[in-house]
C-alpha cells in the first residue's frame, strides 16, 4: 500500500479548508447538539411591549404544568445574588463625566425597555413543556409611552427610559480638535455636508445564540457550553457576575460556532440567566434561541444619525471635518458598543484621507430598541460610509472624477498619525486605486453607461476608498481609551513524542478557517504535513489565557503561533546539537530536517521529537525534557487594511429595482496566508456590505417600538443570485507590526462596499445621496421625481 | 393598522344591532370562545382558546363600547391579551345602514398590535384574520336569519359587497375587530414557532 503524502502548508497558497468536509457533511457539533444526562430545557418568557412597568406575574398557571422543574423571575435573580449586565468599556463625555449605563437586570425587574426583553424563565423536563408552560405565564404590564427615533428621544417631551438619565442621552463623547476644525473651515472656500442614517441591521448568523450550563455542587463549579467568539473572555464575566469563587471554578466551552458577525462577542442575559438557572436547580439547564429570538435580542448593529461637513479649498484639497452622530444604543448599553460606537468609529473617520483638522462628537442615545453592538466591521463600516459619501459629493463639487477627488487626497507616507489618535502602519493607497480601476476598466464605464441607456437602464458607477483597524491592540493603548486592556493573543503549541502537533489558541473559529490557516503556517515553520497539526481552541480547560476571535485578530494569534515555532525549533537545535555532538549554532533547520553543515548528517523533526521527550540524549540538567511553547502576542499597533471598491449599478426607473452588475475590489490586507480563505471572507464581507445597501433594514414602528422585520419575510437577506461575480485584487503593503506582515480581512468587505454601492446608486441617478437601504420603491420615487424634472 | 370591510347581513339593522349585543349568539359564532360576558352595560370581556396544531393559548380581550346611535352606528375601544402571543388594541367605529334585502354592515378599525402579532407582519395578520372572520360570519348570517321576524330578508346571505381596496379583511361586528385581533394572536403563534 502506498501512503498519501498529506499535504504541506505553505504560507501564501490557496489550501482548502480542512474544516469543511466535515461541517458540510452534518458532522459539526454545535451546543445544541450536547446532551447532558439529567438534561433540562428553558423557555423564556418575553415583553411583548417596548416600554412597560412589570405588575403581577402569575405563575401559578405554569407551575402546575408538566414537566416544569422551575421558574424564575427578575426579582428571583435579584434575590440570588445575580449582578446586573455591565458594560465593558468605560467612556466619558465631553465634560469628563462617565457615560450613563442604565441599569440591565438579565431579567426585567421592573420595567421592560425593549420588545423582547426577558421577563421570565421556565425550565422544564422537555424543550416543548417549557414553551407550553412560558406561554401560560401572565406577566401584568402597565404600558409606557416607547421612543423609538433618537431626535425624538433626546427632546424634551421623550419618555425617559431609564431614572436618573435625562434626555436618554448616555453619553456626549468627542475626539479631536474643535478649535482647529473651526479654523479650517473659515479658512476653507468650498464645503459639502451631508445628513445620512446608517441603517440597523440584524445579524442573522446561521447557528442561533445557545447554552448548555452545568452545576456541580459539591465542589461549587460549573460547565458551560456556549456558543460564542470569546469563551475564556466569557468565562471571567460570567464569573463576576455569577459571583463563582474563582475563574477555575467555571469552565467555557465553545465547540463549533455557526457565525457571529460580532453577534456572538457579547455578554447576553439569556445566557446569564440559564447559568444562574443551572445552578438554581442543580441539572444542566439548556436554552437554543428561535429565529425570532435571535431577530428580537441578538444585539443589532449600526443605527447612526449623522451630520458632516468637509471643507476644502478651490480644488478639492480636503482641509477640515465636522462630524455629529447620535449612535443609538437600544434600551441599554450592550458588552462592547461604547467602544464601538467611539474609538472603533470615530477614529476612522478620515478614511484614506490626510485630513488635518478634525472633530467628531457622538452622542450616546438610549430608545425602546434592541441592545446594539459589534457587527461585522463593528463602527468602521459607519466611519466609512460617512467620508466616502463626503468624497463622492466633493468630487461632484469641485467638478472632477470621483478618482481624481481621492487621489488629491491620499496619505502618501507611512506610518501617518492621524489627528484621531490612531496611526496607520502602512499603505499603497494609490497604487491600491489604480489596481481597482484596471480591475473594473474605469475607462470603460462611460461606454456602459450608454450601452444600458439604450436599454433603459440607469447605471451609475461609485467608488469607495476605505481603511479600517484591525488585529486590536496593543494592550496598552486600548487600556488608555477605557478599556480593561488585555489585547493580547496566546498560543501554545505541543510537540508530541510521535511528532504531532497540537496547537492551543485563545482565538476562536467561527468561519474563518482557524483550523487550516493556523496547521498551514505550522506545516511550513516545522516541515511536517498539515495533517500531524491539531487545532484546538474554545475549551477553558485546555486553554490557559486568549481574547477570542473578532476584528479581525488571527494576524494577532498566529504571531504568537510563528513565535512559539521559533521556540521550538530554537529548542530542536540545542536537542540536535547534543545528539550529534556539535554546537547548537553549527545546526541548520530547513523542511523539516535539522542538519550539521560540517558533518553531513541529518535529524528530521519528528526525530528531535522523540528525543526531546525520551531525553536520554541531553543532560536534563542543562536542557529540560518535552517540548512546548507558549507566547503572549502584544501588537505595538493595529494593522490598518486598506481598499478601493468598485461597483457599477443599473436601475430600472420602471420598478425601481437596483441590481449590482459589477464589483471589483483591490484590497491591501498585508500578506496574505490564504488567498482562498481570504477571498471567501472577502465574498462574505461584500454580500453583507451590498445587503446593507440595498435590502437589510430593522424596522421598529415608529410609535409602538414593535420590531416590525422580525422574520425572514420581512427582513430582506442578501442572495447568491442578487450579487455579481466580484472581482478581486489584492495589493498587498505588508505591516510592520506583526511578524507575518498580516493585517487582517474579516471586516473589510462590509466595511468598502456600502458607500461603493450608494456611491453608485446617486451617480445613476444624478442626485446627492439616498439612504440606505436603497430599496425599489425609494428608487422608483426618486426614478418618478427624475423623470417629471427631466 | 387599518382593517376596513362590510357586510350584508339577510336581517333588518334593528336585528343585527340586537344580534350584535347578544353575547350568546357571538359566542356560538365564535370558534373556540369559551367565554362572552357583559360585564357592565357598555363593556365586554371574553376568553377564546385557539388549538391550531401542537400549540394551544388562550386569549382574552376586553371590549368597550362608545357613542352608541342604535340601530345605525357604535365606536368602541378593545384590547386583547394573548400572553407570549403578543397583543392587539385599538379602536373601531361600526355601522349598519338598511339595504335592499338586508343591512350593511361596515367597520373601520383602527389596530396596534405587539409581540409575535407585530412580528409576523401584517400580510399574515390579514390573511388569517380573514379567515377567521368568514368563518365567524358563515355562521352569524345564518343567526340572524333565524332571528328575523321579516321572512322576505331571511334569505341565503349573499358575499361581500365592497371589493377590497387596500388593506382589508372582509367582515365585522362590534366584538369582531378585537376578536379577530385576538384570534390572529393565536395564529401567529404558529406561524413563528
């Protein structure tokens, strides 16, 4: 019999993932999979109001039906020791005071804020008995006035959600200079402003929120099985907020995550509750979120209001900007979002532009609204939007193209510190712009544009040149702006005897193809196959210390891989040398096989291996037995990755109907470890972006604060046969600040293509800017509006 | 929300305003009601238990009437409560004008709802609602028919008169916009489990 040789990772090369035969051949194993012996299910019991004191809540009816083990209501949690939901980052406003956090109980006490709110929890023998008996608990509610629209809820006449939070207003925070912005626009002799609304967005992530938790009493500690992209971050809020004795009292598993988008980063109640719960009755406690729960309280994303203003001078130089945006923050302040909606926004919002006179002021508003937080792009995508729509009406001001407009502005050297504390590592904006000009033959597109014409078609091409911060960190800077610092990433890897690899990472895959990325630079660093690495991550009990997974941070994690590696084959050369009976430095390491260039003769790793643990061929005295690493991977910096979109639209005036016909993107993500990989995030990140810009939309009724797209009827989700084939480029300006020269990927596809994609739409139809999402029937208004004009 | 829709009913407007406050006659109309009660001499509370499949929920709704003109017109205000279902309220104004060969009813009943009810969205709502309310209303006609002293007006009910213009189920009674609101209530259950 002949072996197959497995494959050879190689940084750079397009390996399939070795994931996915089995997740797309039903054998993932998701929480909801787990079965516990002595197995109970939750049911909750939710506010159908948006805004409501709590009266009675009668359970008696539910009590008594079968199967039911226990209800718990708020007043219960409160009573255990339950800490309210906090939020993870510390903010102040303008005046140094710090943002106003409403009080979250995971289980309304008094008042409910949003439609949705737990208000109750029902644990029974069967998931179909807890349903049956939530729905037979009669929660009284007196209803309140809801506010939805934040103008309307800053004003004087808005019911207050939360006491002593007037004007429902958490926050006035600010960044940069007012002084000098004000200076640059009296100097400035053309502006543009513009009022746009980035639109709220449900997640939707294919696997929905789960928990399975576990209790053992008799040593006070406690399992949980949770679906999410931060289990050891999980691990010390649930902790806290549990009030367990220590972190090694609690375990987190994450085992395989069916998508997060920055959905599962937070720290949601229903999980809470359903730990607490599991303690309560001393069985394991599982709850899975149906589709409408996921819609109603997977935390929202986007949902700004913004103002902003750029001033140039006569041709186009971009000297100044202004930026005012309320960022709704839904019925209470979710885990990340008062960073999200500052320094991972407001930072970004010079875009690619070298601006030097800025100032960003972002009101933090409460609404009767589904907690917001990260999604995909997590505040970037908002920066984004905001300065290329700017850019877009700038070119039409000044009268050039829309290229010519960001080439005059472009920061041409690296690293730039920006007047919004960030510093870009580098970048190739330029040269970035003309690959993504070739790549959709710009010079072209007046020909289509004509060609559609005679087709009855509008098309209109728009442009997008975005920037973006990713592989967070470092640990200090992130501390400095309010956070609790620890941006770090670890990895661990194991040598077994036999040559094996395991590899233990803090990050965690949830569709971003850890498993084969991670094995592949391994495979190369160590020059065995892909096949001998083992991948492990989501497991506190196999994991000492990581962030988990979001923005973008593999750059982060496989630092510290590539660094541990070198440990071990730092290691392997001191083993070899003792072997062969010459000095460590005379021991050359290449493919997997260590040799002495003096005598010739030759260890393969898996060797060195062996002899690592039998450790008869070193004295232990001057060289320790086994063979394992660990690294902490602080990045000195963000990576910033970079892009120009491109995307051509046509509409048909007739219905209204936009459809994108083409979009090309070159992106600088640094090197790149996977092109296949890297592209399908891309793919992803773009559907997501376009469906932003054309069909997704969270609409709440503007008077009774009832999620009205809370179902896939309603809710228009992004299909392969609406998209185009993309068109991709990359054009790589490896950071400095990382080993691998990686910046990251994950974010950016959502973060370019929603102004591309505007951008597009207005120049089809000649006006100053639509909303998103651009849907047909505000089209075929604006097509109606163009005609009688014309 | 806005459901607006009429009816003709084979029976004088003096008959159907008499049918319409008969709580018995509504409750034998009304698939799965359990309970009907005056409880004062304007206001109404009901309980109705829907099994639609697996999922049963009961559902109860109070009803209030206003500006009472018999035999021509009524506004009234109703809430009802479908516990995890959600909830429907709001305000309807009805009236009954003589026809050839009967009474016209006609409703415009203003609704908001929350919960599930809002969640599944209004085709839905409609659509069901609409069939719950022919269901009740098949049954209604041929009540008053018998009630009707008038032999030459107790004839096989004829179908709706209006075309539906916009949003529109197809039938009413005083109790029937909160009723219907609390039935959907119950379908929509279904719908999103």
């Amino acid at each position: 019999m002949t072996a197959m040789t497995a494959p050879m990772g190689k940084f750079g090369q397009s390996v399939k993932r070795v994931e996915d035969s089995r997740l797309i051949t039903g054998n993932g194993r998701y929480v909801d999979d787990l079965v516990l012996p002595g197995q109970t299910y939750a049911a909750f019991v939710r506010s159908a109001y948006a805004h409501a004191r709590i009266g009675a809540i009668d359970i008696s009816a539910a009590e008594a039906m079968p199967g039911v083990v226990k209800i718990l209501t708020g007043q219960d949690l409160v009573d255990g020791g339950l800490f309210a939901l906090p939020s993870g980052w510390n903010l102040n406003s303008v005046d140094g005071t710090p943002a106003r956090v409403g009080v979250h109980h995971a289980l309304a006490v008094d008042t409910v804020r949003f439609v949705g709110e737990p208000v109750a929890l029902v644990i029974a023998e069967t998931r179909g008995q807890a349903r049956d008996a939530a729905d037979s608990v009669f929660v009284e509610y007196e209803e309140l006035p809801a506010v939805v629209d934040m103008a309307a809820a800053l004003g004087p006449d808005a019911p207050q959600l939360h006491p002593d939070i007037p004007s429902n207003r958490a926050f006035t925070w600010d960044i940069g200079n007012a002084a000098e912005a004000d200076a640059a626009f009296a100097r400035a002799t053309r502006r543009v402003s513009l009022e746009l609304r980035n639109n709220r967005l449900v997640p939707n992530a294919m696997e929905p929120r789960a928990i399975n938790a576990e209790w053992r009493a008799y040593d006070g500690s406690m399992t949980i099985y949770l679906t999410h992209q931060n289990p050891i971050g999980m691990r010390l809020f649930f902790m806290m907020l549990l009030g367990l004795e220590s972190e090694n009292h609690l375990r987190v598993v994450s085992p395989d995550v069916g998508g997060g988008f920055g959905s599962k980063a937070p720290c949601y109640a229903e999980e809470l509750v359903v730990a607490f719960a599991a303690r309560a009755v001393g069985r394991p406690v599982k709850w899975t979120a149906e589709r409408t729960e996921s819609f109603l309280t997977d935390a929202h994303g986007r949902d700004h209001v913004t103002t902003a203003e750029l001033a140039m001078d006569d041709e186009g130089r971009f000297l100044g900007l202004k930026v005012h945006t309320l960022a709704n923050l839904g019925g209470y302040i979710s885990t990340s979002n008062a960073l999200v909606v500052s320094y991972m926004y407001a930072t970004m919002l010079c875009g690619q532009y070298a601006i030097p006179a800025v100032h960003a002021v972002v009101e933090g508003v409460y609404t009767n609204t589904c907690p917001v937080d990260a999604y995909r792009g997590a505040g970037r995508p908002e920066a984004a939007y905001v300065i290329e729509r700017l850019a877009h009406l700038a070119a039409r001001e000044i009268g050039v193209d829309q290229a010519e407009i960001r080439r005059r502005n472009f920061v041409k050297a690296f690293p730039h510190q920006t007047p919004l504390v960030y510093c870009y590592d580098s970048g190739d904006y330029e040269g970035c712009l003309d690959a993504a000009l070739r790549l959709a033959d710009y010079a072209g597109f007046e020909q289509r544009r004509a060609e559609a014409k005679a087709r009855g078609k509008l098309r209109g091409i728009g442009l997008s040149a975005y920037v973006e911060a990713c592989g967070i960190g470092p640990s200090k800077l992130l501390a400095s702006l309010g956070g609790g610092g620890g941006m770090w990433e670890s990895c661990e890897i194991r040598v077994q005897p036999g040559g094996s690899v395991e590899v233990l990472t803090g990050a965690h895959n949830h569709g971003q193809g850890h498993q084969t990325v991670y094995a592949q630079i391994i495979s190369e660093r160590f020059g065995i196959p892909m096949d001998r690495i083992t991948v492990v991550q989501g497991d506190t009990d196999r994991i000492q210390a990581g962030t988990g997974t979001y923005g973008s941070r593999a750059s982060v994690g496989l630092s510290a891989a590539v660094k541990s590696c070198e440990k071990i084959i730092e290691k392997g050369r001191h083993i070899v040398g003792y072997m062969l009976g010459i000095d460590p430095g005379e021991v050359d390491f290449a493919e997997g096989i260590y040799t002495s260039a003096a005598t010739n003769q030759t260890v393969a790793f898996t060797e060195m291996a062996g002899a690592a643990h039998a450790a008869s061929s070193f004295p232990t005295d001057k060289l320790e037995p086994g063979l394992v690493a660990t690294t902490f991977f602080d990045p000195p910096n963000f990576t910033y990755p970079a892009g120009v979109h491109v995307c051509e639209v046509e509409i048909d005036p007739e219905t209204g109907v936009t459809e994108v016909v083409a979009f090309n993107a070159a992106d600088d993500f640094g090197n790149v470890a996977n092109p296949l990989i890297v592209e399908g995030q891309v793919h992803g990140g773009l559907t997501q972006g376009i469906a932003q810009a054309l069909w997704e939309n969270a609409v709440y009724d503007p008077d009774t604060a009832q999620l009205m797209t809370a179902s896939y009827m309603d809710y228009g989700m992004p299909r392969a046969d609406s998209l185009p084939e993309f068109g991709l480029a990359f054009w790589p300006s490896p950071t400095p600040v990382n080993p691998l020269g990686m910046k990251g990927c994950g974010e950016a596809g959502a973060i370019g293509s929603p102004p591309a994609v505007i951008n597009a739409v207005c120049d089809a139809l000649g006006i100053a800017h639509v909303d998103m999402p651009a849907a047909p029937e505000k089209i075929w208004r604006l097509c109606q509006e163009r005609q009688e004009a014309l | 929300m806005e459901f607006t829709g009429s009816y003709l009913l084979p029976c004088s407007p003096e008959t159907a305003w008499t049918a319409l406050n008969d709580t018995e006659v509504l409750k034998s109309c009304l698939k799965g009601c359990e309970a009907l009660e005056r409880t004062a001499e304007t206001e109404f509370t009901g309980k109705v238990a829907a099994k639609i499949g697996p999922v049963s929920a009961r559902f109860s709704g109070t009803m209030r009437q206003t500006e009472l003109d018999p035999p021509r017109s009524c506004r009234m205000q109703f809430e009802g409560q479908g516990g995890v279902a959600g909830f429907a309220k709001g305000g309807a104004l009805v009236t009954l004008a003589a026809r050839d060969g009967g009474t016209e009813l006609t409703y415009v009943a203003d609704t908001q709802i929350g919960g599930k009810l809002a969640q599944m969205g209004a085709r839905l709502v409609e659509g069901t609602a609409k069939s719950m309310a022919d269901d009740f209303f098949g049954k209604f006609a041929a009540a008053v028919a018998a009630m009707e002293p008038d032999a030459s007006l107790a004839a096989e009910p004829s179908q709706d008169m209006s075309p539906p213009a916009g949003p529109s189920s197809g039938v009413s009674s005083w109790l029937m916009p909160a009723v219907i609101a609390i039935i959907v209530a119950a379908a929509a259950v279904v719908f999103l489990r």
